[in-house]
C-alpha cells in the first residue's frame, strides 16, 4: 500500500534515548474533604415525630421517683432473699442449739428420773423386807407361846440343856410356880441324884428358868432366848410381851 509524503513525515518521530536525570514526581492529589456531618440537632429535628414534646420538670420528677421507687424494690427483693437466707442458715443452726440443749437436758432428767426410781426400788425392797422380817417374828413369836401353851413338857427340856451347861455341882433352879409342879413330876429323880433345888419364882414368865451353881448362871427365860433370836436377825425389837405367852 503506498503511504502518502505527508502521512509519513506525521507518523514519523525521531528516536532519543532515554533522560537519565531523576524526574520530578508529581505530588498525589489530595483526596476530596470529608463533608462534616450535620448537626445532631438537625439530625434529630429531621428524625423527632411531628408530636414529639420534651417531658416537663414535674414527669421528669415522677419518672425519678418511679426510678428510684423500682431500685428500692429491686434491692428489697435483692436484700429479702439474701436475708431470708441468712436467717435460714441462722435460724437452723439456732434450732438445732437449742434442740441439743434440750435432748441434753431430757436426757439429764431421765437420768435423774431412773436414780430416783433406782431408789425407790431399794427403799421398796427394804420396806418389803423389813415388813417381812417383822412378819417372820411375830410368826415365831406365836409359835413359841403356843409351844409353851400346849407343850407344858417343853420347859423339862429347858431345864436339862442348862444343866448340861453347868459344871458337874449342885444348882438351884428357879421356874415360875406351874413350870415346877411339871419339872418334879418328869425330871424328880435326876434332880435328887444331882441333889439340884427347884425354887419357885413367879416373876418370872412360864417357859423359862434361871440356873444358879457358885458363881455361874444360866439364864434361860423366855426373854433371854428371845433376844438371843432377834439379835442374830439384826433386829432391835428384843422385848418379849409377856401378854403374847399364851
């Protein structure tokens, strides 16, 4: 294709080497300004319904109080429930104080209760024996006077133990008037062999004798013998009551 003259000598340009000499940069551009946002008060106007109205003094008064009054309420419910714990806790271990002082003290007055019991146990049991101990003599009691009531005979029996007890001598044998009729007629011949003097003596109860050889002495009355039996029982109550002989 042919190029016209003047069509080349546009399209041609001269060749030249590069500049090495440090080029000046061009400074950046500067970014645009931030455009300041509006008022908040333009803003606000812009946004606020057409009714809107700032409340007065006294509903920001009220709502301070109905503030107030829900903190009060909110620290109440917070401080009941803390309290009613604590008190719980306290109040149980109070309770269970006073529920182991008062087992302690029950226990203290049962115990005082079976010492006293113990006690009159013993006072029972030796009211029961003393009442038998005198039940016992008073039974004896009768069963001596009867022997001596329907066993006449007994009083020669008497009468020959407390020789045995003498030395081998004379003795006098003192005996209430009826025990002497009965000795003479069951023991008169070993009392003259032993040349032995019988010698009434009516002080003195039917039953019993006294027997005299020097300077020994026999006593073997009814009164004597008795005591002899309720001494050996730990008993006081030695006298014997003539009136129960018979």
């Amino acid at each position: 294709m042919a190029i016209e003259r003047h069509q080349a000598a546009g399209a041609y340009r001269r060749w030249e080497p590069p500049s090495f000499d440090p080029q000046e940069q061009a400074p950046a551009p500067e970014p645009p300004a931030e455009q300041a946002p509006p008022p908040a008060s333009i803003e606000a106007e812009a946004t606020l319904p057409a009714d809107f109205r700032f409340p007065t003094a006294e509903e920001l008064e009220r709502m301070q109080e109905q503030a107030r009054a829900e903190a009060h309420e909110e620290g109440y419910r917070a401080g009941f429930a803390a309290g009613q714990q604590t008190g719980y806790r306290e109040g149980h271990e109070a309770g269970y104080r006073d529920g182991l002082e008062q087992a302690r003290a029950e226990a203290q007055e049962l115990g005082h209760m079976v010492e006293a019991l113990e006690h009159a146990f013993e006072q029972l049991d030796a009211q029961i024996a003393e009442e038998l101990m005198g039940l016992a003599l008073a039974i004896a009691r009768k069963m001596v006077g009867d022997t001596l009531a329907t066993q006449p005979q007994a009083i020669a029996d008497t009468v020959r133990r407390a020789l045995q007890e003498l030395p081998q001598r004379s003795a006098s044998i003192r005996l209430h008037p009826d025990d002497a009729a009965r000795v003479r007629e069951l023991l008169g011949e070993s009392l003259a062999h032993g040349a032995h003097r019988l010698i009434e003596d009516d002080t003195l109860t039917p039953g019993g004798c006294v027997l005299e050889a020097g300077d020994t002495r026999v006593d073997a009355t009814v009164q004597t013998r008795w005591r002899r039996i309720v001494e050996s029982l730990g008993r006081d109550e030695t006298d014997w009551d003539a009136n129960d002989d018979r």
